[in-house]
C-alpha cells in the first residue's frame, strides 16, 4: 500500500469511528425500544414475532426509500447501492399470515442534499443489518430455524459494510464530518419515530 492509499484508509477509518461515537447514544435507544428487546426475550411467541415485524416495516421501508432518493438526488450511481431489505421482511410477514404496512402515506423523504449527509444515512442502513445477525441467532433460539426470519438473517453484512466502504472512499474528498453527522443522527431518529 502506499503513503497515499494508507492515509486514504486512515481517513475513512477515522470518519467512520467518529460516527459510531457520535451516534452512540441514538443506538442505544434504538436497541433498548421495548418492541426491539421482546424482538430478543427468551418468551417471544410467533403471533408477537409478527407483530414486531410489522411494525418495523414501515421505518425499514423509510430508511432505504430515503437513501435512494439521495442518491437520484446527488447523481451518484444507483448501482452501488445494496439491495433494499424492505422486500425480504415483506416475504416474513406474508409467511406468517400478516398483511404488509402501506408506506404511501409517506409524504417526505430525508432526501440527502450532500454526500456527507447521504453517507450518514447508508451507515445507519448498512449498520443495521449488523446488528440483524445477532437478531437472527436469537430467533432461532426462541421460534426455532423454520421460523421465516429472511429480513434479519439474510442480512449479509460483511459484503454489503465493504461495498459501503468502497463508497465512502470514492466520495472522501466532497464529505463533510458534521453533515455525515447529521445524516446519520437523523436517520436514527426517523426509524425511532416510525417504530410504532
Ligand atoms: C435489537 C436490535 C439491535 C441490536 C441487538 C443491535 C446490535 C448491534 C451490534 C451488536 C452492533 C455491532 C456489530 C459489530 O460491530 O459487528 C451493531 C451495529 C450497528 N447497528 Fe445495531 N442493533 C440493533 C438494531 C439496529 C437498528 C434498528 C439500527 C438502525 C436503524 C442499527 C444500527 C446500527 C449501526 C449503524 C451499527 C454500526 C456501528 C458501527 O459499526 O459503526 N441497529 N448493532
């Protein structure tokens, strides 16, 4: 690796250390819902299952609706984007008999109007499936591995953090800290409020 590339790595380390520090606290709040931990209790029953899928559908929808808004917006190309999740949690909900939230009442989007703001956001998306992994373990713990878990453990988080990544390298130059800031914070927000 040369000089060059090294301080490029550094420089992407750092932001994305800087954004985990900073959302932090959002994080958890985030983990700490009261929906998401029945998500991870030892008791949690099929019917219950479902209904915490269904409500997590909605911010879920919203979160990578945005983020490819932001990227029509900025110019930037679509085909770096990772596939949307919302379509596999759809899958669970329709094998488990339940009905899948209309997200057409969503007037605004958080439409990102810089690269740092849009890379904020795809760190909140890409990061969320991390966390999936350990979801999907417990699952199988609690509803046994039949269960239609595809959202949470087809999550693949490894390739999609890389290709985030690759992303983020590409766009160094033009982001600026607190709008990464920003975006990301905001995009906690937006799924915490639309957990209902
Ligand atoms: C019960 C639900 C959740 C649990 C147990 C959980 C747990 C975790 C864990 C353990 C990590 C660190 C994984 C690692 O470093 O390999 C992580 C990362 C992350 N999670 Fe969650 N998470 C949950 C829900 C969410 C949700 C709903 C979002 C966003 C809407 C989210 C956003 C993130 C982000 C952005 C990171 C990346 C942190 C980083 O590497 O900088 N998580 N989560």
């Amino acid at each position: 690796m040369t000089h060059t590339e090294t301080g490029i790595m550094n420089e992407v380390d750092s932001l994305l250390q800087c954004l985990r520090q900073q959302t932090r606290q959002d994080h958890h709040e985030l983990d700490h819902h009261p929906l998401l931990q029945r998500l991870l209790a030892p008791g949690l029953d099929r019917d219950s299952y479902a209904g915490i899928l269904h409500a997590m559908y909605q911010p879920q929808w919203y979160m990578e609706a945005s983020v490819e808004a932001g990227c029509q917006q900025l110019g930037l190309d679509p085909g770096r984007l990772s596939d949307a999740r919302s379509p596999l949690l759809a899958r669970d909900l329709a094998a488990l008999g339940w009905p899948v939230p209309s997200s057409s009442d969503e007037a605004h989007l958080l439409t990102a109007s810089s690269p740092g703001m849009f890379i904020g956001q795809r760190y909140v998306v890409e990061g969320a499936r991390k966390g999936s992994i350990i979801v999907a373990r417990q699952l199988r713990q609690t509803l046994g591995s039949a269960a239609p878990m595809s959202y949470f453990s087809h999550a693949d988080p490894e390739p999609n953090w890389r290709e985030f990544t690759r992303q983020l390298e590409s766009l160094l130059p033009t982001i600026d800290r607190n709008a990464a800031i920003t975006g990301a914070r905001d995009m906690f927000h937006a799924f915490q409020c639309r957990l209902m």
